[in-house]
C-alpha cells in the first residue's frame, strides 16, 4: 500500500487537525508497547534507525531518553553497513513514513536477537511487515515535502520514547492535549514575520538553519525543506560548532536560529552584521533591525515546542518558494532507488 499524496500546503493546513488524531491514535497502542511481551518490555539500550527527514526526527527522543537516564542512539540507515553499529543494542526501532524506505527496511535484520520495532505512516508496508511490533501514525495523506507525516512522527517518536521511560499512558497522551489548538494559534501569530523574513531574503544564496539538543530535529528537517520545496542550498548546523569558524562564510545569506540559549547571542551577532535572521525561541527576545522573532510558548512541554518550531521552518519553506518563483510540487531529481515499490500480486 503506498500512502496518500497531497499538495504541501493541504498538508499544512490540515496539519492541526491530523496530529489530534495522530496523537490519539498512537496512545491507543501505548498498552501494547509497554506489556510484558511489548516492544519496550526490558529494553535498556534502544537503537533508533531512520534516512532523510526520519533521521532528523530520531534526534527527539534519544535526547528524552538520555535526559531520562537511557543511553539511546539514532544512526542513519544508510551507513549502518554490516551492523556493526547497532551491536548491543537490545531494541532497533526503524522509522519511515512510507515504509519503503530500503535501508530502513534492511535495518531490521542487522541484529536478529534484539526486538525488532517500526514506526511508520502507511501499513500495511514493507517496513511494518518486517518488524515483529509496529507503531502507526494511521495512513494520513502527507505531501512529498513532509508536513503532517513529520510532524507526526515527532509526536509518536516522544510517546515511544516517554513510555519507555515508564511514564503513564494517561500522562504520555496528556502532553499533547490541545495539540491542534496550539498549532492553530501559533500559525496566526508566525505567519507576518515568517513572510516578511521571506520577502526580504528572496534573494539570498544559501540558508544556514542553527540549533542544538532536541532542535536539531527541526534544523536538520527544516534545512532539507527549503532545499526540497524551495531549492535553496541549505545546511544544518550545531550551535557550539557553527562558532568555531562555520559562520565565517555568512553573506547574502539567510540564517534561521533556533533555541533558548547562545543561540540568542548568535542571532544578535549576525544581525548586527547586517545578516537576514530569523530567531525561533521561547526565551524573552526582542526584534531588532534585520533580527525577526517567531516566540515559541515557554510553559508548552519541551516536544511541543519542538513541532511548533518546525511549523515554522514548513512555513518558511513555502513563503520562500512563492518569494522565488518556484513551484512547490515540481521536483527537479527523482530516483528511483529511495523506495521499494510493493509487489503486485
């Protein structure tokens, strides 16, 4: 089965009302993940296992699970080789919206003594069917580009990741109650300066896309969208190493800063210099002459806040994109090797 397609604005707008029910769906199966037979039962040393925007996500929940006292690990399906880097791990969760992912799929049979999970969007899939336990988001059509599907997985991947830690699967369902509300809200408020940002750096050459911690899971995904939907080359940078020399190369240049702490001296810095910034924080932060701030809700939990950053970036993405000219659904390369296609029959 292969999921549904739709433009990536639909995805955007319907972005609010999908994650009520992503989130819904999702703790519907947290029982069974927890059981005694579940995919967490005694798991000590999980692997999470992802390509492309799936890898990005991963860096949300080991970042949970680390702070929760699990020593996880992400590793890019793609370089994972003979398996050496999963040895000792004692689960391997694969994620893939589509579930076609082959790498993804092939991640699976690396490690054959440890549980064997996968998070996907479509199921029945190939990468669902590989796996002994499977989390769904519930087929929701997603755009090429993705919206809903990311953010989706951003959602499900800090319930696997809570429940693991042995948080309650009322609490675990809890932190995202009002999800689509407080997207909605948040929308409203990020969509001037998000477009004014755009209109001023319709023009730039490059964009660098700054973060650390659990917002790197928005840097790496928002720097692959504006290359997708808006072709701009853009890289995802980590704060501490992008100061030691990498900002040198700033000019005509659009730099997006995300977080709460030096992240606020570095956007003030490249303001200063003339820079386009734009600053997504939750701390108390000021705009200024070429400096623009989209606040996020300092009280909302720390994975909200991650999914309304990446709002941001998707909106970003297509403002640029109608700034620029191009057309969001017209892609430039299609490989034919970055899915596995189903077998007929």
């Amino acid at each position: 089965m292969t999921g549904v397609r739709i433009p990536f604005l639909a995805g955007r707008a319907g972005q609010p009302a999908a994650l009520e029910r992503i989130a819904a769906r999702v703790a519907a199966q947290l029982p069974a993940l927890a059981a005694a037979d579940g995919a967490l039962a005694g798991v000590k040393r999980p692997v999470f296992v992802g390509i492309g925007a799936s890898y990005a996500a991963l860096t949300l929940p080991v970042q949970l699970l680390a702070e929760g006292g699990v020593l996880a690990r992400r590793e890019l399906a793609g370089e994972l080789g003979d398996g050496l880097s999963l040895t000792g791990a004692d689960l391997v969760l694969a994620v893939s919206q589509s579930g076609r992912s082959p790498e993804t799929i092939d991640s699976l049979s690396l490690l054959p003594g440890a549980h064997r999970a996968a998070l996907v969007n479509v199921v029945p899939s190939l990468l669902s069917r590989a796996a002994d336990h499977c989390v769904d988001l519930g087929n929701e059509p997603d755009s090429y580009a993705s919206t809903i599907g990311y953010t989706g997985t951003l959602v499900a991947l800090t319930m696997v990741a809570r429940t693991l830690l042995g948080t309650p699967a009322a609490e675990v369902a809890e932190e995202w109650s009002g999800i689509g509300a407080a997207l909605e809200r948040h929308e409203e408020a990020l969509a001037p300066v998000v477009d004014e940002v755009a209109r001023r750096a319709a023009r730039a050459v490059a964009a660098d896309v700054v973060s650390s911690g659990v917002f790197r899971a928005v840097s790496e995904s928002g720097a692959l969208l504006l290359r997708e939907v808006c072709r701009v080359p853009a890289s995802a940078l980590v704060t501490r190493n992008y100061l030691h020399g990498e900002m040198e190369s700033a000019g005509d240049t659009l730099h997006v800063v995300i977080g709460d702490g030096r992240e606020l001296e570095l956007a003030t810095t490249l303001a200063a210099a003339g820079h386009h910034t734009l600053c997504v924080t939750s701390a108390d932060f000021a705009p200024a002459e070429h400096l623009h701030v989209v606040p996020l809700p300092a009280e909302a939990p720390l994975p909200v806040r991650v999914v309304l950053a990446t709002a941001v970036l998707q909106r970003l993405a297509a403002a640029l994109a109608e700034a620029r000219g191009v057309d969001i659904e017209d892609f430039v390369f299609h490989n034919s090797d970055t899915k596995v296609e189903e077998p007929v029959g």
